[in-house]
C-alpha cells in the first residue's frame, strides 16, 4: 500500500528564497498551460492534447523537463477527473480555468539525487537570446544545470523513490514522497464488528459482545465556534472597504482561525480513529462493515416548509463523515483488517430483541416488546454488522472514549 509522508524542510534563507522563486517559476507553467487550453478549446472546441502540451513547454521554462512533464500530466488528470465528476452530474466541478502565482513543485525520479545526508534537487535553465526564440521551435537550445540542496531528514530509506513534491504549508517548505507500506497479514479468524459513524458520537463500533463509543463532541465544538467566529469577522469585514488595513487585520484573522480549527479537528480525527483501531485489534476484528449515510442527505432536500429538515441539513453538512471515513479505511487496510460499506438506512431503528421496528428515545433504545434496553449507537453499529454478517443478541460491554485537544506545552528552553 502506497502512503505519503513528509518531513519540514528546515529554514534556510538561501533555500527558502530558491525554492520561493521555483515555486514561482512552476505557477507559471501551469499558468501558461492553462492559458494554452483554454485558448485551443476556443478556437477548436477541443481540449489540447497532451503532447502539443509538453511540446510547448519544451526548453522554455527553467525547471527540470521531468518536472514540467509532471506538471502536464497533472492538468490532464486534472482534466479527467473534472469531467469524470461532470458526466457523474455533479455541475459544480470546474475545469481549472485560471493561472497560479505559486504552486507546488513536483519531482520525477530523473529530477532528484537522493542520498543519506541530502536530497538534491535538479533544474535546468535555457540559455537563448531573443533573437534565437524567434527562430526555435524545436532547435536545441544550450541547457545549464542548476539545483538545490535539501537535508534528507525522512524516517525512511527513500533512495529510490519516484516521486517527491515540495509543498508549501503553514510558513515552511515540506518535502512529501511516496512510500510503500506493507500490510499485515488479514487475520484467519472470522470476527466482524460494525461501525457506525455519527455526529454526537463520532464513532460507534459494536461486537458481539463489546462495544466502543467514541465521543465527537470535541470536534463538533470546534466546528461550532469556527462558524460563530468566522460568521461575526466576515460580517465585521462588511462593514469596512477590501484592502484597508482594517480589512486586512480582519482577514488574516479569519485564516487563522480556519488553520488553526483545522489543525485541532485532524487531530481529533486521528486520534478518534487510532482508539477505534487499536480497539478492533484488540478484539481481533477480521471484518469491519461501515454504514454509509448518503441518502440521508436526500432525504432532506428542498422542503422549506419543514423547518426541522433546515436544521437536520446545517448539521449534516458540518459532520466531517469523509475524512472519518477515509482514515478509518486506510488504518483498517494497514492492519489487515477487511472493509465492508453498507447502507445506513433503519439500522438505528431495527430492534434486536423483537425484530420489529422502535423509535429511540434520547440515548436508549428501548424495546417495549421485551421490555430490554440497549445503547442506541451500538445497537446502530450492531445492526450495521447485521446487514452483512450473522450476530447474535447478548449483552454487551459498552467502553467510552472522549478525545480532547490539549494546548501544546511550551517547552521550558523556547519559554526563557
Ligand atoms: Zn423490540
């Protein structure tokens, strides 16, 4: 399994102002390759093929031919992927359409020498008068090698990685590369266990005959005081004219916000999701079945009479089910542990006990049949389970987990 990691490239006037202007140097590309585009669809009503692309962009740019190749190859994927999301009906997805003043600098293999104290990184730059690009359209020009040096402070041996990108996050530069992961073997003994994904509680797994809730109360508060804050700023920044240094004030304290909520909530989402993983191996769960809550947000749609329907929708959209989701997935896959995706629909309703259908009633699932009661997150995951594999009815174990944000400590040495 392929993963992405990344190491901070330390600060270093020489190399941050380098990579700075290549950083620079690569939004133009993709802006002229956008610009190229948009043009050639004008006049032709076709996309521009790929090879006129690297054509064009051939000796002119003073980057490694790998990396302008690379940058190509994005557009196109790009390209695809807009139309994949268009011809699936989703009309908001646009075609990238507008330039970039910075953007992030790829590496093909060819374009990187990595060894164990450095990583260097290769560019070319043409050498031409203007009276000769007048003349040059596929003459060979004089090339010039260039490059930066990078410290190599990945935890892995990466002396043969293909791929490498510099990105900018956060003030610093970030070297992110693609390694391969082994996965664990999948466990030989068959034990599913569901799992169902909520906006109080943001994970609920259920066995057998232990379960596990984890608590998303953190996370929605983040999200809660983000809107109030951001909705208060954006509404102070009315009142003042774009670009006056009260604007700006304004402005830059909504983006620090938005990182710093940010932040907190990928936390929060990794934490959340490292508990339910270190849970499924400690129960030896072999198969994990998810409940897929799209459809409820269907269901929602377009009635403004009924006002609960608004506010059911406001909270549906500020539950960050994907990301959930998607870590889950990939932590589940590295630990051998198989996936399952079912449908949500009346698993918090069905009733174990009876096998008709109850409405809960605040946390608890009551049957009035056999006069029972249970969780109602677990019964939801249990019944998740149920769609897919066979699991009895018996009492359950039920463990709480509550993860919170915690203020990074100050290390005593920066304090003084
Ligand atoms: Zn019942």
């Amino acid at each position: 399994m392929k993963l992405t990691h990344r190491f901070q490239i330390p600060y270093d006037k020489d190399i941050y102002t380098k990579l700075k202007t290549k950083q620079m140097e690569v939004g133009r590309v993709w802006s002229d390759i956008v610009q190229y585009g948009n043009d050639y669809y004008r006049i032709f009503k076709l996309w521009i093929p790929k090879s006129d692309l690297e054509k064009m962009t051939k000796q002119v740019y003073e980057l490694h031919c790998h990396t302008v190749q690379a940058i190509v190859a994005k557009y196109n994927v790009n390209r695809m992927a807009t139309l994949r999301r268009r011809k699936s009906g989703d009309i908001r997805a646009k075609y990238s359409w507008k330039g970039k003043r910075f953007y992030t600098i790829p590496y093909k293999r060819a374009g990187m020498v990595v060894s164990k104290q450095k990583i260097i990184l290769k560019h070319y730059r043409y050498e031409m008068d203007v009276k000769d690009l007048l003349l040059t359209c596929n003459k060979k020009v004089k090339k010039l090698n260039d490059y930066i040096e990078i410290p190599n402070l990945a935890q892995e041996d990466i002396s043969n990685i293909s791929y490498g990108e510099i990105v900018y996050k956060n003030g610093y530069y970030w070297f992110h590369y693609v390694v391969e992961v082994s996965e664990k073997k999948i466990n030989m003994v068959f034990k599913p266990a569901g799992c169902d994904l909520g906006e109080i509680h943001s994970l609920a797994i259920g066995t057998e005959d232990k379960a596990l809730i984890i608590s998303g109360r953190a996370i929605r508060a983040i999200k809660q005081y983000r809107a109030k804050a951001l909705a208060e700023l954006s509404k102070k920044m009315s009142r003042c004219k774009k670009g006056t240094k009260k604007w700006e004030v304004y402005s830059q304290a909504c983006q620090r916000i938005k990182t710093k909520s940010r932040h907190q909530i990928d936390y929060l989402i990794h934490k959340s999701t490292k508990e339910a993983i270190d849970f499924l191996i400690k129960e030896k769960v072999s198969d994990l079945v998810i409940g897929d809550p799209t459809g409820i947000e269907k269901g929602t749609k377009r009635d403004p009479r009924k006002r609960k329907n608004r506010t059911r929708r406001q909270q549906l959209s500020i539950w960050s089910y994907g990301e959930l989701k998607e870590k889950l997935e990939y932590k589940c896959k590295l630990n051998g542990i198989k996936n399952h995706f079912v449908s949500e629909s009346y698993t918090s309703q069905d009733c174990p006990f009876c096998g008709g259908r109850h409405f809960s009633n605040g946390r608890r699932f009551i049957c009035s049949v056999q006069k029972t009661e249970i969780h109602r997150e677990v019964n939801g995951a249990q019944n998740i389970c149920r769609k897919k594999f066979r699991l009895a009815v018996r009492p359950v174990d039920v463990l709480f987990k509550q993860p919170v944000w915690y203020r990074r400590k100050v290390s005593p040495n920066k304090k003084a």
